[in-house]
C-alpha cells in the first residue's frame, strides 16, 4: 500500500511513516504547517513535525496500536495531496529502517 499510494514516504520499523518535503520558501513552509494541523484536528490524528526553514519533515504513527493504521495512510495521501497541489517538492528521507524512533 506505501509502495503504490505514497511511495516517497518512508516506513521505519514498520511502525512509522516519515517524508520530508521542501517547500519553495519559508511561508509556504509555514503554510504547509497549518494544513498538517488542520488535516491532524480532522482526522483526530496528529504527527511529529520538524520544520528547519523551508524544510518540513513528517512522522506519523498510531501510538496505541504501536505500529500504523489506516488514519496514518490517510494523512500522508492528504499531505502528498496539499503538497503537489501547492508545488511543495517531496524528498525521499534517508531514515535507517529499522533503527530510527519517532
């Protein structure tokens, strides 16, 4: 399922789902922001997010399943979504699978 709907995130321990997406500058960034946690208030889901300037990083789990749920798919799709459509660019993150915690 990661493979074909959102195949630039990335799965550690397949427990989390992780993307990294660059955003053209520093507002759209911010933007970007807002609408994980707009989309997170929706979904009653929400995600670690690190923001490094134009640089937004994602990490999404189900902390009480200990591992990822359809709410995890869902919000990478939206966020994929929001992210072609405001032309925020999607870096494959280079995680060490298995060994990274959320």
């Amino acid at each position: 399922m990661r493979a074909q709907l959102i195949p630039n995130w990335e799965m550690l321990d397949h427990r989390v789902l992780q993307a990294k997406f660059i955003a053209k500058d520093h507002r759209l960034a911010v933007d970007f922001i807002k609408f994980i946690n707009d989309k997170s208030e929706e979904l009653d889901h929400f995600a670690l997010i690190k923001q490094d300037v134009t640089e937004v990083t994602v990490k999404t789990t189900t902390t009480d399943v200990n591992g990822l749920t359809i709410l995890d798919f869902q919000l990478a799709q939206a966020l994929n979504d929001y992210a072609k459509m405001k032309d925020l660019y999607q870096e494959k993150t280079k995680g060490i699978f298995g060994n990274e915690k959320i």
